[in-house]
C-alpha cells in the first residue's frame, strides 16, 4: 500500500512529465503580438495585457478558447490549432515575464 500511494505521489508530482518551456512560448507568442503586444503588454484597447499573469489562468483561458468553453471570434481562431503543450509553454512564457506597477 505504501508503494502505491508513493507512486500516486510521485505522478502528482510529476505532472504530465513535461516541463512548460518558456523559450518555446516565447517564439510562439509571436502570432500573439498583434494585439497583445511583443512582451504581453497589450497595443490595442480591447486585449488584454498577458505579462505577469499565471500560467494556470492562461493554461485554462487557452483550453477555454480552444475548445469553444470562452467564446471568442479572433481567439477561437488562434486558439484552435494549439497543443496541450503549446498552451502550457505560452503560459510559461507570458507568466515569466515581470511587470512593475505604479501608484498614481
């Protein structure tokens, strides 16, 4: 019993055994720029700035779009090609990248 709740913890752990690659997110995210600008900071006033948020919330909001769950013209369309592996690694990429607020 101790060897399968050992395993159990060790595949929790685990994950699905792929680490998000950020540098792969980063090239990526190029398709992205246009409206969320090259570093996650949004150029255009109806996107959102993706810099800084956490990988959990872009991994769920992609999945969203991809599978139609987040409606969405333009992001059904972008969404819908991306992998498991895709979406985890644009995560890592937009939630590494620091930003800095300021206090009017």
């Amino acid at each position: 019993m101790r060897h399968i709740l050992s395993f159990c913890i060790a595949l929790a752990v685990a994950g699905t055994g792929h680490a998000a690659d950020a540098a792969a997110g980063r090239s990526k995210a190029a398709m992205c720029a246009t409206c969320h600008g090259a570093n996650g900071v949004s150029v255009t006033p109806d996107a959102p700035n993706l810099a800084g948020q956490p990988a959990q919330y872009l991994t769920g909001q992609l999945r969203n779009y991809r599978s139609g769950k987040r409606p969405h013209e333009v992001m059904a369309v972008v969404a819908k090609p991306l992998t498991d592996e895709d979406i985890e690694n644009l995560a890592a990429w937009y939630s590494s990248l620091r930003i800095q607020v300021e206090t009017p």
